[in-house]
C-alpha cells in the first residue's frame, strides 16, 4: 500500500467538512479531483469509506475510526515541515560550545541570554575547560564551537584569532584611580595579583615591567580572569587582565583603566575542519565572532 500524503489530507478535508463540494473549495479542488482521490484511497484499503447514493455521501463506521489517524498524521507531517524550516533558519537545534574561564564569565553568557532570547528552540550546553581538552573535544566532533587561548596547533581546527585588550583593573578607592593610563612604574608599590606564571598575560606584564626597571612579584595568582576580579574588588591588589572581564560595570567596586604599553590576550574561535556547523551553531558563532571584533579594539569600545 502506498498512501499519498494527499489522500490523507482530501479524506480529512471531506470527513471535518460533511461534503464533497466544501472539501473541494477548502482544497482549492474540483469536485471530480476529490472523488477520484477518495476512490483511489479506498481501492489501496481494500474496502469503502463512503455510502454514495443519489443525493447521499455518508462516512461508513470506518471511516470514522480512520479520521483521527489522518488528522494525526497530517499534523505530524506539518511539525515535520515546520522543524525543517527551523533548523534551516537556525530556529531550533542544539549547539555545543566549549570555553576557557576568560570567555565563559567575561563573554558568552550575556551572548547566549541574547541568542537564546531570539531563537527560543535552540539549546546552548556550554563547558568550562582547558584550550587543549575544548581543542580535543572540538576535533573528534563532541563539540561544535571552542574559545580557547591563541596560538592554535591543532591541524584539524579551523581558527580564527582575536587579540582582545587587557587593562589594569583596581579598586575604586585606590590612589591609582585618578590615573588616565597606568603604567609598569605605577605598579612598583602596588600588589599585583597575577593570573598563572606560565599565562600569556603575566609574561607580558614581567616582560614590560623588565624593560621599564620595574620589579615586580606576584604572591597572590588566581588562575581565571573573574577570580582575580573578584580579590580585587575585596582589596587584594590591582591586576592586568583581559578586558572582556576587566571592562564589565559589574557594581563590585572595581574600575579599570588602560595600560601601557599595550598587552593583548590572544583568543581564538575553533570548529572542526572539513565539518561544517549546524546552522544555529553557525549563527551562534557569527554572533560570538562579532563580539570579540568589537572587544579587539580599544578597551571601553563597544560593549559584547
């Protein structure tokens, strides 16, 4: 037996309208058109769905038993349609997101409330990791998307790089506030909280320290961006950090201001070469990639 979907939908029609003449104005039909589906549909059963007489056109008992599984069918068929026209809009689906500390706390979740706002089918699973565990989980598919520290060595990742601003973050009440710029000598009696020695950031700020005679010794290191944020606003220290974290008005206390010479925090965008992403998560990443160009430039630009 090989139904047509449109069988289903002349016997529906027929079935909720009471007559041959309404079904075929409601499917936009002639009337022979809605007789000869009906025909055909019941030849493919095996056995009638009508009393036709003179002036009669009557469901049999059958028919009745049969009508609320066309109903179901056609709307199955419709949900099917419409999820299709989602998912190819970017309306629905499910995206992976990996991100280190600095993107997740300082980016992502004012971009997935946003995403999430406008595209109410689509679910966002975002993870916290290392660059090399997001790089690996990117790479044999687990996720779609990662944010990961710059450079990238991964030969199956395509990559996009960003060199995001960093500023030195202190409490408001500190004598350095009233400071346009800050400098490696402002910092030379000042405790500095640093984020890791191995990061990308602390190698930078020794490195200009160095060059500007300045010595300096982190005994406080926090590891993410957000943490060494908030051991700033409790009096720590002051600290240089990305500015993706350093720049938000988060009401803690804590103000910012650039520094010089510049450092910058190399982050990148990664998906799995050779795969392309799933339209939502390629959405998704367009909207990510258009809130790091902005936060490229300088601190206090636009905002993510």
């Amino acid at each position: 037996m090989h139904l047509k979907l449109r069988h289903l939908e002349v016997f529906h029609a027929v079935m909720e309208e009471g007559s041959v003449s309404r079904a075929a104005d409601r499917l936009h039909l002639t009337q022979p058109a809605i007789s000869i589906a009906l025909s055909r549909l019941e030849a493919m059963l095996g056995y009638p769905l009508f009393h036709r007489s003179k002036g009669h056109f009557t469901p049999r008992p059958e028919a009745y038993l049969l009508h609320v599984d066309a109903e179901l069918s056609i709307m199955a068929v419709e949900q099917f349609a419409n999820r299709a026209r989602q998912i190819k809009q970017g309306g629905t689906g499910l995206i992976r997101v990996g991100a280190i500390g600095a993107a997740a706390f300082g980016l992502l979740p004012r971009l997935v409330a946003a995403h999430c706002a406008e595209n109410p089918r689509v679910e966002i699973d975002l993870q916290v990791r290392s660059s090399a565990r997001i790089s690996h989980l990117v790479g044999n598919g687990q996720l779609d998307i990662g944010l990961i520290e710059a450079p990238t060595a991964a030969p199956a990742l395509d990559a996009e790089e960003f060199a995001l601003p960093c500023v030195c973050i202190l409490p408001r009440a500190c004598d350095l506030a009233s400071r346009a710029v800050i400098t490696p000598a402002d910092l030379r009696d000042q405790r500095l909280i640093g984020i890791q020695d191995s990061n990308q950031v602390d190698r930078q700020v020794r490195h200009v320290c160095a060059e500007a005679g300045v010595e300096i010794r982190c005994a406080v290191h926090g590891f993410f961006f957000a943490v060494v944020r908030r051991m700033v606003a409790e009096g720590a220290g002051v600290a240089i950090v990305d500015a993706l974290n350093g720049c938000e008005a988060l009401e803690d206390g804590v103000t910012w201001r650039p520094f010089v010479p510049a450092i910058r925090y190399r982050i990148a965008t990664v998906t799995k070469t050779g795969a392309a992403p799933s339209v939502a998560a390629r959405a998704f990443l367009g909207r990510v990639r258009g809130a790091l160009h902005d936060r490229a430039g300088a601190p206090g630009g636009p905002a993510v």
